[in-house]
C-alpha cells in the first residue's frame, strides 16, 4: 500500500491561513552553508553583540566555517544570556502518561510494532506520580503521550492538566497536534504550554521516516504552535531532532519557525530544545553522527544570538559534564529526575517494575537535588517557576 502523501490533510485536521511554512522551506531550501566566509561570521558576532542579527548573520553563524568562532560564539552567548535571564536556571521534568503508539517514526522507540510493555497511567496512577514530582519541589511539568487519540484522547489529557494544576505552577504537554478548539480545551484545563518536535524540516526526509500515522503529515505538524497560540496558550516550544538530517538547515529552520512566529505573536513565550538522537529499545544503532557536542554548542550559541529572549532547553539525553556546560553559555532550561518510561517513580517506590518501556535512552539521571546543587556550586540559581497566579 502506498504511503499516504505528507501534505495530505485527514479530515478531522484543521487547516490555518498561515504562510509561515512556505517562508521556512524557502530559506532552508535555498541556504547555501559553504558560501559563509569567516568575515561573514567575524561580522555577525559583530552584530550580535549589538542585538541587531538578520537572518543572513544567523544562516553565517550557523555555517561550518563559524565552527572556528567557537569561542567568541560562546563568550557573546553567554553574555546575552545574562543580560537577559541573569543566573537563573528553570528547571523542569517531563511526565510520560501513555507510551501507545499509532504512528511508525524510526527514531522512536514508541513507533507503532516495536515490541516493547505498553501502558496508559489511569488517574489514580497519574495523582501518583505527580505526588512524587511535587515532594520534590519541581513546580513545573510537561506531560507526553504517544501519537494516537484512541489511546489518549483530548478529554483525557484535558483530566490530566487538571490534575497536574493541583500540584504545579506550571503546566505544559508533548503531545500530537491537535486543532486550535481541541487547545482550548487543554488551555481551559490549565495547560499553558505547547511543545511540538518538528524532528526534521526537510520534507523528503521527513516522508522517509515517518513511515505510517498522522505524524506523517508535515504541515498540519508545522502548524501546532500557531493553532496553540490562536488557543490561548501562553507559550510554545520548538525543536528538530538534530542528526536526523543536514543538522544546519534543521536548526536554521527551527529558528526561523520560532521567529516568525514571535513576530506575529509579539506576546508568547518562545522555548527551543537542542535534542540529538539516541539509541532506542530494538535499535542500539541509532546515534546523533555527525553532531558532536561542539556543533551542538554551536547551533545553541547561534540560537541564543538571534533569539535573545528564548528558553533553551538542554535534554537529559545528554550527558551530565556537558550539560553543566552549557548552562554557563546560553542554555536557561533543564530537566532533572527524568523518567521516560511510563509509572516509572510508582513502580521505583513501590519496588516493582515500571508499567511501561521507555521512549529512548537518557544520559543524564540526575535527580532534582543533585541537579539544584550542581547549579549552586555554579553561582547559578535554580528557578521552579517563573509564574506568580493571582486570585
Ligand atoms: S515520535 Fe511520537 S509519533 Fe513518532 S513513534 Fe514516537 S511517540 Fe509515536
């Protein structure tokens, strides 16, 4: 059977009058990275300095040559940090409700046919571990699910930022896209931010390994952050999988995405993540090739510069010395007590195994303790929550 088309709309998926998809596309696809000379770059970080980055001093930054303006890239980074978050560092854990999948991403250890425990947490499992987050002092949570509404319809992940509402400040979701009426119900239930992986921009590359499911159409996917903001929804994040194809171009399109973005949602609050892949349950093969954690720190640097305002998250999938790193050089985000599997801080407590298989490897599990004193003997400050609630 022929694979469905990934501009192909299902019918239940709305479409929005947005251009910003085709103004993407049309900057990654004509983005030449070998025509960027060192005084290309030489002049960014010039402008960068100043605030005053264009879309041509980003595509330079972002470019192979920049990778030897590695250390001024970092220096103005960081500076730019502190000017705009100062030492603060948030830090935040991510919950898996449900590891179901209806969609077939190679990538992924979820992908529908992997042979892995699958399980949903039910109420009184998701109270649960939301008591063993909040015990620990986090006052921020995202909640994850596989694609699949069957497996996790809105209405359940609607209870579930109800419930997280009890416990934290802050409430966000990974979730599959979904239309702007379904946000809002989501917003209404106390949800205020959307994270959505776009994985890769490239559209050919995006067919190949998205093999099966509604992930598989690219647009609809493009279009969730917009459709979460015209929902209400206080924030959006952003984030390409790294490694999976021209890592340059996936950054340069990410950036560009959470850009126009801003632009035409002067209000909401931008957040990217920096992922690479990892190694998945059935597939040890997979790896981030050709993105060391100096090109990493590049696309970070590169980030920070044009979007001065934006969280940068750094995942748990990297490992704990560089993670520390980066905080120091405009990453303001961090995950801490990270589990990936589904009821894995229950089971651990109950001493019993975990519902379900995790969704990739992690590399860094420290806890939030050993995360807050890391940061401390850094001169930086922890950050829970950023929200003050009135009334
Ligand atoms: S990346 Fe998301 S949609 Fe794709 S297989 Fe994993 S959970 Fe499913």
């Amino acid at each position: 059977m022929k694979n469905r088309d990934i501009f192909d709309y299902y019918p239940h998926m709305q479409k929005i009058d947005s251009d910003i998809f085709s103004r993407v596309l049309e900057h990654t696809n004509s983005y030449d990275e070998s025509r960027y000379t060192s005084a290309d770059v030489a002049q960014a970080l010039k402008q960068a300095s100043q605030n005053r980055l264009s879309i041509t001093h980003l595509k330079a930054l972002l470019s192979p040559i920049a990778e030897s303006h590695l250390e001024s890239m970092a220096r103005i980074s960081s500076a730019i940090t502190k000017r705009y978050f100062g030492n603060s560092i948030s830090i935040f854990t991510p919950l898996y409700l449900s590891n179901f999948c209806e969609s077939k991403c190679v990538y992924c250890g979820f992908q529908k046919g992997n042979k892995i425990a699958r399980a949903k947490l039910d109420e009184k499992e998701i109270h649960e571990e939301m008591q063993i987050i909040a015990k620990s002092g986090l006052q921020e949570i995202i909640m994850l699910t596989g694609e699949g509404r069957e497996y996790a319809s809105v209405e359940y992940i609607a209870r579930a930022c109800a419930i997280a509402k009890e416990y934290f400040k802050v409430v966000g979701v990974e979730i599959y896209p979904m239309n702007v009426d379904e946000y809002a119900v989501l917003h209404e239930s106390g949800c205020d931010f959307v994270t959505i992986f776009q994985e890769t921009y490239a559209p050919k590359k995006y067919a190949r390994i998205h093999i099966e499911g509604e992930k598989r159409i690219m647009p609809y996917r493009f279009d969730g952050q917009e459709r979460a903001l015209m929902a209400g929804m206080r924030g959006v994040g952003f984030g390409a999988l790294l490694g999976i194809d021209d890592f340059r171009k996936d950054a340069l399109a990410t950036a560009l995405h959470a850009h126009f973005l801003q632009q035409r949602y002067p209000h909401a609050e931008i957040s990217i993540s920096i992922p690479r892949l990892r190694p998945i349950i059935n597939n040890r093969q997979i790896g981030p090739k050709d993105v060391s954690e100096s090109r990493l720190l590049q696309v970070l640097c590169a980030y920070r510069m044009f979007l001065p305002f934006a969280n940068i998250t750094i995942s748990s999938r990297e490992r704990a010395g560089f993670r520390d790193h980066v905080l120091q050089l405009g990453a303001t985000k961090v995950s801490a007590g990270v589990s990936v599997g589904i009821g894995e801080r229950s089971a651990k407590e109950k001493q019993k195994d975990k519902k379900g298989d995790d969704q990739f490897e992690i590399s860094d599990s420290r806890g939030v303790g050993e995360m807050i004193a890391m940061l401390k003997s850094q001169h930086l400050q922890p950050v829970m929550s950023d929200s003050v609630y009135v009334g």
